[in-house]
C-alpha cells in the first residue's frame, strides 16, 4: 500500500538516525515467511555495504533510497558531497513494507537491520514486511541513474505542462494514466481516486478528453493532496499495515473523501452515495456527481 506520502514519512523518519552514520553491520532477521528479493545475494549485499557512511536518505517515487560513501580514503573534513557515491540501497516497501526505528508492529515479519554507529553511539533502522512483497536493491551509481531515467516525473514536481503532454497522447482513463509511474512517479490507487474526486474529474474520462482547466486542477490537487497526506504522515487502512517509522499510525485516513467509502454519501453534494468500479486490476472510488 505504501504510496509517496507513506513512504516520504518513512525516509524523514528515519532519516535523522541514519544521516552520517556508518553501517556497522547488516542483519537478515531469522524469518520463516516468504523471503524478499535481495539483490546482489545476501552475502554480497552485506559486504557491499558494511563499513560505508550513509550520506543522504531519499526517495525515487515509491521507493527508499540510501546513498553511502566510503570516507576511509579521504579527509575527516572532506564533505560528502565531495566524495563519489560507492553505493546506493533501494528499498521498494510495495504492499506491506515499512522502515521502523521503533519496536516492529510483529517479530516475526523481520527482514533486515540495518546497524548503525555515530560518533561511537550505536542505533538501528529495519526494514519489516508482512507479505514480503518488498524488494531490497544494492545499485551503483550507474544502475541508480537507469532507474531514474525509467521512472517519470516525480508527483510532486510534476508541471500542468508535462501532464498536458502524456495526457494529449492517450485515450486511456485518467485514472489509469495516474497510475503510470512511467509518465508520473509516486501515485498509487488511493491517492489517484482522492485526487480526481477532489478535482471534480471522472475516473473514466479519456485522458485526451480533458481541458486545460481539469488538467490544471488535476495539478493542484496532486500537490494539495500529496503535501497534506504527507503532513498528516501517510494513511493506515483498515487492515493497520502502514505505521510510520515510530511504529504509530498515520492519520490521513480521517481525511478520505472517497477511497474505501462505497456506499457512503457523498460529502460533497450530499445527493448521490460513492460508487467503487475497478479499473486496471484496481479499485476505483467516485461519485457519479461530482464527477460527471
């Protein structure tokens, strides 16, 4: 579930722990559930990064990247930006992922520690998965540069221009299209139906349909929504799977005008109660109304 507001929580959450910390070691938690994808082979990861600084925490889209560099060859007053990149970590949380400083919500959905020492104090960061659905990336700078490269604009960067553009070229829906993290990266379904709803946008209208102005509205509601979700650190769901880094639920669920509420009445017009269609394998929320 984690979309860009969930998992831009999760890097400033743990971004304070690990900035300037050395990656003393790595543990692979003993998990007995399915086991994530890690990518060299777990030996490799390991080596390919104990010992390495982690200069800068971030976010491609919808994934958690560390960046590390080797400060063992250079000055203690070298500044990091001065030192080559040795090496990138990609976590890419989908379904059911979390990065956690704090206690994890289960134990035994443990994956990886990633042990840290600053300045002679040691901490932790992990990364915890309840399906194991998620992915863990040692990428060089050179592989980390071909991701970006395939990913599209980042959602909140994203210009009412370069949205014109890829709309103009497809008939496909415009919920659809939102969903493309090729063309725009870090939206996924919930987001893309609070978005629309809120800029007054048919799910099912071809994109190529749409005015300047409902492009230009989609736009801003893209940045409104995003940043609020974002302030309000993410939404948790029913199922309780989404927590931030302090293991402590989001609140942008209270928020929700659309998603998950089929059957319930439009806030909005108070005439016409949330239908659920599903489009591309995924459930679409609306109302009939406001979204003509």
């Amino acid at each position: 579930m984690p979309e860009l507001p969930e998992v831009e929580t999760m890097v400033r959450g743990i971004r304070p722990v690990a900035t300037g910390a050395v990656v003393s070691r790595v543990e692979f938690c003993r998990c007995t559930r399915r086991p994530i994808p890690v990518i060299p082979d777990r030996r490799l990861f390991r080596k390919g990064i104990e010992g390495l600084t982690i200069s800068e925490v971030t976010r491609v889209a919808k994934r958690i990247c560390i960046i590390l560099y080797n400060n063992k060859h250079h000055s203690a007053n070298a500044r990091p930006s001065a030192i080559p990149i040795a090496g990138i970590v990609v976590i890419e949380p989908r379904m059911t992922g979390l990065l956690l400083t704090a206690d994890p919500p289960t134990t035994a959905h443990r994956r990886v520690c990633f042990h840290l020492n600053q300045n002679s104090t040691p901490s932790a960061f992990e990364f915890w998965d309840r399906r194991g659905l998620g992915t863990l990336t040692l990428m060089t700078p050179e592989q980390f540069d071909d991701l970006k490269q395939r990913i599209g604009r980042d959602a909140l960067e994203i210009s009412v221009q370069e949205i014109a553009v890829f709309c103009h070229r497809t008939a496909r829906p415009i919920k659809v299209v939102l969903l493309d993290q090729s063309l725009i990266g870090g939206i996924g379904n919930l987001y893309a139906s609070e978005i629309l709803f809120r800029a007054a946008v048919s799910p099912e209208r071809p994109a190529n349909s749409l005015s300047d102005q409902e492009i230009h509205r989609i736009q801003q509601e893209i940045q409104t929504v995003l940043l609020d979700a974002i302030d309000n650190e993410g939404s948790t769901l029913g199922d309780g799977t989404y927590r931030t880094a302090l293991n402590q639920e989001g609140g942008f669920q209270n928020h929700h005008l659309v998603y998950d509420k089929e059957g319930c009445l439009c806030s909005r017009c108070q005439r016409q109660v949330i239908q659920r269609i599903v489009q591309a394998q995924r459930s679409t929320f609306f109302c009939s109304h406001c979204q003509r």
